[in-house]
C-alpha cells in the first residue's frame, strides 16, 4: 500500500515510546554493574552477572518480532506488544533496587530485560510499517532523539536526587543500594509505562490490505513449530546486505557493552581513586559516570539532528563509519584522563556513534526486507547485538582474569578497538536503497 507522509508531531507520537524503553533501559545500563559491586560481586564476576540481558534478547526478539508480524486485533499489529512489555518492566523496575542479594539482582535482570525487549523490539518494525521510504531515515533519526532524551535524564537521576534534592546524601551501609538509585528506579516505572501508553493511544496503525488472506495465512502456519520454522528459514534467507551489516553490529556492540559493563567501575576506581565498593569516593565516581553517560545520550539527542543532513550529503555508509570512529576515539581517550570534567569529551566521541548506532543500521537495513517480514527480520537481526553480549559475558572475565589483570580501565579501551574494527567493517556493506550522489556519478558519453 501506498503510505501517506506524517507530520513531525505524528512522527513525534509514534516515537515517545521508546522515551520511556530507554529510560528504563539506561537506569539498567548506568547502573547495573555498581548494584552488583555494592552487593558484593567481583570485577570478574561482572560479565557473567549480565548474562541474563542478552540471552533474553537471543529468545525473545526474534519470537516477538515473528508473533507481531502475525498479529492483527483491536489495538493493532505492534501495540499489543508495546503494551504487555510496558506493564512488566515497569513492576521489574519496582522491584530491581530492592535485591539483597546477587542471585536475587541477576534474576531480575533476566525479567526486566526480557520485558523490555517485548516492547522495543516491534518500535524497530513500527517505523518500517508507519513511514513511507523517504521517510524512515528521519523517523529512526527521531528514535535515536528520544532514545538521547531519555537517557540523559535516566543517567543523570541518581546524581540529581543526590545533589539536587539531597536524597540519600549521607553513605549508604556497606552492601547496600543507595537510596538514590533505589528511588530513580521507582520513577522509571511510571515514566516508561506512561510514554509507551502515548505511542497507544495516539498511533493507529495500518491494517492489512487484505485480512481475509491474513487470518488464513495466520490460520495455515499456526503453531509454535511451523512458527520457529519459519524463524530459521528467515535466517537461512537473509539479504546480503544484512548479513554485511550484522558484522558491523557484533563489533560495534562489543565495543558498547565493554563500555557499559566497565565505565562505571572504571571511573570510580581509576579517576576518582575509590579503593572499594565502601569507600564514598566510589559513589561519587558512580553518580560521575552517571553523568557521563547523560552526556553522551546529550550527544546522541542533538546529533539526531545533524545525522540524516550528513547521510544526505556523504552517504549511510560512510556517515555510520566516522560516527563509529568518533565512538572509538572517545573510548580510547579515557585511558588518558585523571580529570573527571574531560571524560565528558569523550563521551562527546561516544555520544556520535551511539546516535547512529541506533539509526543507520536500521534505515539502511528496512530497505532490503520483505514487507511480511519486517518484524522478523528485526528480531533476528538482533542477534548481531545479544550475541556478541553473550560472548563478552562468558569469555570476558577469563580476558579480564588473565590478560587485562582485572584493571576496568582497559576493558574500556578495547570497546574502542571493536569500534576501530566496525568501521573498517562498514566499508564492505552493500547500500541498495540508498542513490548515488550525484558528484560520483559518470557523465554520459557525447557532447
């Protein structure tokens, strides 16, 4: 079907959702791996302890993605969804600062993030549903905005409620989650649940063209296995330009997740000098960091801007590898800095690629999938992402054991080697959607 063009708040309204995923999430990111220290875990105990986020993305993405493909009911194809993720992540956020244990924090981190990839995996295939072509750069672009937004004031809250509004000032008992941290969480919850119910109600989606042929189709490949069939049948077709891609998410990510499992200890320890979890210079170095991912999510809102203008300009292709090297420099700089002020120019370099980490791939790859199976496909494409996370989570700490001497420092570093490496990566991609500039192209022969 012919797709009409959307306004900006239209367009506004289809993305606030994923305002509200990304709060939740980036209270998640930011915060995770000192919750795990404050309750008593290792350095090389950290990636294992993440293992729970990707191994839920690995299942539940691509099964998601597949079963919203086929769906069609009163709130839609892809709202179902958003919904019934929106309403557990937000209870798993209640209940993430109260963990008194490790085992206790780790198992929630497997609800909280299964329930957060119910919901953000369809707002990857809205778009490609909602936007005619010409249009989805700028409407990924406005997913990255809201994704920046949300993360900048996620990050930032615990800093905030401490310094701001004197929350939890005094230390926290050893062991123990701050009550900054714990009272973030709690507004997370009705601030995710609230932005997802926007998108709802202010986004109606497209019917199929024909639901008589939709039920029947729905009617003929019912069942759990003709469905995951179809899954790996999905797989086994994947468009080249896809499977370019996908090297290009493993590294990237490899690079994002040293980063999200390490700054935090990283700066506690090594720029703020914190000997240990019980020392208050740590949660000084915490809330730091806390800032410093705001900063780069900052980046990733105002760079959203800019973004499409370059993809227009130098092309998807290599617009996505300088924002990678960008990334790159940012994380290598950190090795350089005892200043605690010049780590938010590196999370300046951080904050470029992160923007287009969350939107190039994803404009360059809705061109090349079947319109039947956008839902799928994303799902599965997810898997350049949680299976790099499950790799690092299970390898990472024998890495950090035995060859980088537990020092988080240069864990972080070698996120800017992976992101070194997309770029190169992103070179041998195949863009057929996107038009040649028309400086490259070769004059016809004649007068």
């Amino acid at each position: 079907m012919e797709k009409p063009r959307l306004n900006t708040w239209q367009i506004v309204n289809m993305s606030l959702g994923f305002f509200g995923i990304q709060f939740g999430w980036n209270l998640q990111l930011s915060n995770m791996s000192a919750i795990y220290e404050y309750l008593g875990a290792n350095a090389d105990q950290l990636p294992l302890l993440w293992l729970a986020a990707p191994l839920t993305g690995l299942l539940v993405q691509p099964i998601i993605g597949h079963m919203s493909d086929r769906t069609w009911n009163r709130l839609g194809r892809r709202r179902p969804y958003f919904l019934s993720g929106a309403i557990l992540s937000s209870l798993a956020l209640v209940a993430m600062p109260n963990s008194s244990a490790l085992w206790m924090a780790a198992g929630l981190l497997w609800i909280m993030d299964a329930s957060i990839n119910i919901s953000m995996e369809p707002f990857r295939a809205f778009v490609a549903d909602m936007l005619p072509e010409e249009q989805r750069a700028r409407g990924f672009a406005m997913q990255s905005l809201m994704i920046g937004l949300g993360a900048v004031i996620a990050s930032s809250l615990p800093w905030l409620l401490t310094n701001v509004f004197h929350v939890g000032a005094a230390p926290a008992a050893a062991h123990t989650i701050p009550a900054s941290v714990r009272l973030a969480f709690y507004i997370g919850a009705p601030v995710f649940f609230g932005c997802v119910l926007w998108t709802i109600l202010t986004t109606k989606e497209y019917p199929p063209e024909d639901i008589a042929e939709f039920q029947r189709a729905k009617a003929e490949h019912s069942g759990l296995l003709h469905n995951m069939r179809e899954i790996f049948a999905a797989i086994r077709q994947m468009p080249p330009t896809m499977r370019q891609l996908s090297a290009v998410q493993i590294c990237a990510w490899l690079g994002l997740f040293c980063m999200w499992l390490y700054f935090t200890p990283a700066v506690a320890r090594n720029v703020f000098g914190a000997p240990n979890t019980a020392s208050p210079l740590y949660k000084e170095g915490e809330e730091w960091s806390g800032l410093c991912f705001a900063v780069y999510s900052a980046v990733c809102f105002l760079f959203s801007f800019v973004l499409p203008v370059l993809a227009r300009n130098l092309g998807r292709k290599l617009t996505h590898a300088l924002c990678l090297l960008c990334g790159a420099a940012g994380l290598f700089s950190v090795a350089l800095i005892h200043n605690k002020w010049l780590l938010w120019a590196s999370m300046t370099g951080v904050g470029i690629a992160w923007s287009s980490i969350l939107a190039m791939p994803y404009t360059i790859l809705a061109g090349c999938l079947p319109q039947k199976k956008i839902g799928i496909y994303m799902g599965v494409f997810n898997f350049a992402i949680v299976l790099p996370e499950i790799t690092a989570s299970l390898f990472f700490g024998w890495v950090m054991n035995h060859l980088l001497d537990n020092n988080r420092l240069y864990a972080v570093v070698a996120g800017g080697v992976f992101m070194v490496l997309a770029a190169i990566l992103m070179q041998r991609v195949h863009d057929a959607t996107e038009p040649v500039p028309v400086r490259f192209k070769i004059a016809p022969a004649g007068r």
